[in-house]
C-alpha cells in the first residue's frame, strides 16, 4: 500500500510540476530549480557520528556506512505577473543503501500564495522556529543559493535545533495556511509584525514503526496518527529606526486519533478521529468517555508546546541575538503557575519554576574584521527538570494533586515524538534508532548540554564556506528507568564546502567524532556533490 501511495504521489508531483511549468514558461514569470546530489558517509564506531546525522531532514542514517541518490526538482511563479498570486512547487526523492527506510519520496508540496498568506499542501521541509540568524551571506553563489532555496540547508543552523521541531527529521505531510513571513500591522508604521500558520497532516510511518518493534512483542507501535500544530510569533521593533527588536511568540503541535498495535496482541486501541477531536487538538481538551481515563482528566492526545523569546540588538560591527525557548507538555509548564485540585476538590495556586530550557547568543560579524567569520553561536540546553519527579492524581491513598514525570517526548499512548524513529525536535535527547531492544521510546530524555558553533566563508570571491559545531551533553535517562551511571557525549563537527560562484555544482566533506559512553566513540567522514541545474530552459 505505501509503495502504491508514493508512486501516485510522484504522479502528481510530476503533473503539478509540468503543468505549471508550461503554463508559467509561455508567460515567462517561473524560475526552475532542479539539482542531484549524491552522498556517502563512512565510519569507524558502533554508529555513525552525531553531528552527520542530526538536523539533516532525516536523510542519514546510524549505519557507520551509508549513502544515498537525491534528486529534485521546484518551480517558483508569479500567477498575475504582479507578484500577488504566487505559485511555488516541487518533488524531492531519495533512494540510498543502509538507509532507515526504503526509498521514498523526501518532498512534494504545492503552495499558492496571495499577498502575504499562503496555502501549502504536502511534505516540506522546514526547520526550527526563531532561528534564522545565522544565515551566510552567499548572494553571488549561484549554485548554493538554488539548492538552499529548494531545501534546508544545515550550514546556516548553529545551533543544536529547537526544543519541540528542528527540522531534523523527515517532512511530515500536511495542509498548512498561515503568514510564513513577518506581516506589518497596518498603522503601526512597521512597529508592529505578525506571522503565525495552522496545519493538520498525518504520520505516514505506521510500517516502519511495525518494523522497528518485531522483535518486541510486547512493545506498542501506531499507525494513521494525526499530526497538528499551530504557532503565532510577534516582532516588535523598526531596525531602520531603532536598534533593538524583540521576538516571541508560542508554537504547539498535537499527535491525535490513530491506533495503538502490540505484535502479541494486534490492536489495542483504537484513537477517535470525529471533528470534535480535530477541534480538541486545536483546544487542547480533555476527551470523553471513548478514550482511557487518563485521557478524560487530563488533555486528549500527545500535547507538546514551545514558548520563544528573542531580543536582537543591531549595530554597525555586530548584530548581537539572546535567545530562549522553554517547552511544556499538555499544560504542564505552560505557565509558571497551575492550579490544582485535592481530592475534595480543594483550589490550590502553584508556583513552577521553568528550570529546563534553552538560552543562547549568536553573533553575527558586520565590522569586516575577520571576515571569514560570519556567525557564532552559543547555546546551553536543559530538560534535566521536567516538572519534578513525583506525579499524583487525588485518591483515598494521596489526596492532593502532583503534576510532574513530564516524560518529553515520550507518551502513554503515542509511540512518541519521532517520526520514522527520527526526534522532531532537538537530538540531543537521542533518537529511538539507537535502542536495540525494539523499543520507540526516548530513553535519554533528562540532559543537559552546553554548544557553540561558528559558521563563515572564505576565498577571493567566498567560494569556500565551513560551519564547526562543539557539543557536550550530559544524561540521566529518564525518572522512571534512570541510567546507574551519568552518561557524557562530547561531539565534533566540520563541515566544509567548495562552490565556485557562477558554476552549477558543488562538493562538499565533512568530519565528525563522538567521545561517549551512551553512543559509543565514532569517527566518520561524509562526503556530497551536487549538480544544479540539469534542465535547462
């Protein structure tokens, strides 16, 4: 059945493609890109290293060696040639050796904007919330720039990706309307910007998790599970009169209906998908008498959320970026308060400290001093807390109410926050791939890590770019199966790309290692072409 969906996805891709490419090119207002790239890693260790997988879009793989063939080709359009109505669309497949699933289709979307807001249809990457500060300024590299407009490129991400999405696995597809980019709020005199989506989609990932748990009987895999999310961020500042911007806003995303499966007992429970469930996922609600009873007295599906701020301080040598995310779990840590109930239905106020975060500073070099340096980063990560290590709902034996056990990215019915075994947000809480026991659950999920990375280009003409990447991250597993020991993760990246301006190709080499004694110590090295522009018009 799947291979049957993605040929008919290719069908309309192609079409999709085609069609608008003949419509567009007679009126001369499209721009195709299309590319292949080819890629191999190969290494020394019990995996491949941390950094050659991580934040990739899912296209690596943990097999020391490994290596695949992608190729892709988009349009972007202007439907009245006054840039109102615009069109953009693309296909993006991928098929590759010691890979954690089969060959598939990696994009197809189709997205038609008026003005400001757009309608996306489909599977595309996109990456973490808030964090495109980082960018390099390569506007005369023709071929770098047609191949990070068509995808995600990790060069320009610095740091270890967002606490809930990172952009680090593969795209998950979906229908998505919303302002991708910062509106100005009318008579605000561009003081004041918006921007914010809404999305439902489905995870297609039923037969690799089936898979992945045969060899535990008792382990619960899922299939047909909704995916929703939701975000609004709010820009306020004018750099052309002030210096300072600030940045915030909220992102939340909901795992709903589908079903729960054990090899040992075939289904074993069967999510509702009515349209008050689609509502609940937007509200987040408790269920009704049709789902456990965890799900009525608390909130209805997997609930996980971020809460962004930013403040960007632009000056004439530098601009200077403090950043932070906090992430919560149904309502819990949402606020820095609750209330909660005893078992005589007693109102108590709370007070929870936020405790696991993410904070960081990015600077971006503008003087011309060392200019082969573009951007550094730091970031310190913690989700060490997780609201405490008690949870209690009132009965005769305990009667007060204790939120805690958060348990990120894990679930009581959802297999978890992964998507082909792959986190959807950050890595360092390390992927249900490297459990060998069949088990989808994040097992690693209490950690703190410190990181920093620099990014920069060099050469007559910058034709050479380079991001390196330090992490080191410290983990206690989880409260209710705590590791005997504290494990360490120290892992190194150098990523190094040649991309002669005005060409269409470039090459690019990798080198990571990982010190650890969670992961094992790896050594590996990953190398890329790619050739832009195959078609020409």
């Amino acid at each position: 059945m799947s291979f049957f969906r993605e040929k008919i996805y290719i069908i309309i891709a192609l079409y999709t493609v085609l069609f608008c490419s003949g419509k567009l090119y007679a009126q001369d207002r499209f721009a195709v890109r299309d590319y292949v790239q080819l890629n191999a890693i190969s290494s020394v260790g019990e995996y491949a290293p941390f950094w050659l997988v991580s934040n990739r879009g899912g296209l690596s793989s943990l097999d020391t060696d490994n290596g695949y063939i992608r190729c892709g080709v988009g349009i972007d359009g202007s439907i009245d040639g006054k840039g109102n109505w615009c069109y953009s669309s693309g296909i993006d497949l991928k098929a590759g050796y010691n890979q954690a699933h089969k060959p598939f289709v990696h994009q197809l979307y189709a997205d038609v904007s008026y003005k400001w807001l757009t309608l996306s249809i489909g599977a595309k990457e996109r990456g973490a919330e808030m964090r495109d500060f980082c960018r390099l300024d390569v506007s005369d590299n023709s071929a770098f720039n047609a191949l990070d407009r068509l995808s995600f490129n990790s060069l320009h991400e610095l740091g270890t990706g967002g606490l809930v999405y990172s952009g680090n696995s593969t795209p998950i597809p979906q229908v998505r309307i919303g302002a991708p980019e910062y509106v100005a709020v009318k008579g605000t005199g561009s003081w004041l910007k918006m921007r914010g989506h809404i999305a439902y989609g489905m995870f297609m990932d039923g037969k690799f998790q089936e898979d992945f748990t045969a060899i535990n009987p008792k382990e619960k895999y899922n299939k047909n599970v909704l995916y929703h999310s939701k975000a609004m961020f709010v820009k306020v500042g004018n750099e052309n009169k002030f210096p300072l911007e600030v940045e915030g806003g909220l992102e939340m995303y909901s795992q709903f209906g589908g079903n729960v499966y054990t090899h040992a007992d075939g289904k074993t429970l069967s999510m509702p998908t009515r349209p008050v469930d689609f509502f609940k996922a937007f509200i987040p609600l408790g269920g009704d008498d049709i789902v456990p009873y965890t799900e009525q007295s608390n909130i209805t599906g997997n609930q996980i959320g971020n809460w962004h701020l930013a403040f960007t301080l632009h000056t004439k040598p530098a601009d200077i970026v403090l950043y932070g995310e906090h992430m919560f779990e149904d309502f819990s840590q949402l606020f820095f308060f609750e209330y909660q109930n005893n078992i005589d239905n007693k109102r108590t106020l709370v007070y929870y400290p936020w405790r696991d975060l993410m904070v960081g500073i990015s600077v971006k070099n503008k003087s011309g001093v060392l200019d082969f340096i573009s951007n550094i980063q730091y970031e310190y990560v913690s989700t060490y807390d997780q609201s405490g290590a008690g949870y209690n709902d009132p009965s005769d034996y305990f009667v007060e109410q204790m939120d805690g056990l958060d348990n990120y990215y894990n679930h009581s019915i959802y297999s978890g926050w992964h998507y082909y075994g792959t986190p959807l947000g950050n890595p360092l809480l390390f992927s249900p791939l490297y459990n060998t026991n069949g088990s989808l659950e994040f097992k690693a999920n209490r950690m703190r890590a410190h990181h920093v990375g620099v990014n920069g280009s060099f050469g007559e003409r910058k034709e050479f770019l380079y991001r390196l990447m330090y992490t080191y991250s410290e983990n206690w597993g989880t409260y209710v199966n705590p590791f005997f020991k504290k494990r360490y993760t120290t892992s190194l990246l150098a990523d190094f790309m040649y991309s002669p301006c005005g060409k269409s190709w470039f090459l690019s080499a990798s080198v990571a290692h990982d010190k650890s004694n969670h992961i094992g110590n790896n050594t590996g090295v990953m190398l890329s072409f790619v050739k832009v522009g195959l078609f020409k018009r």
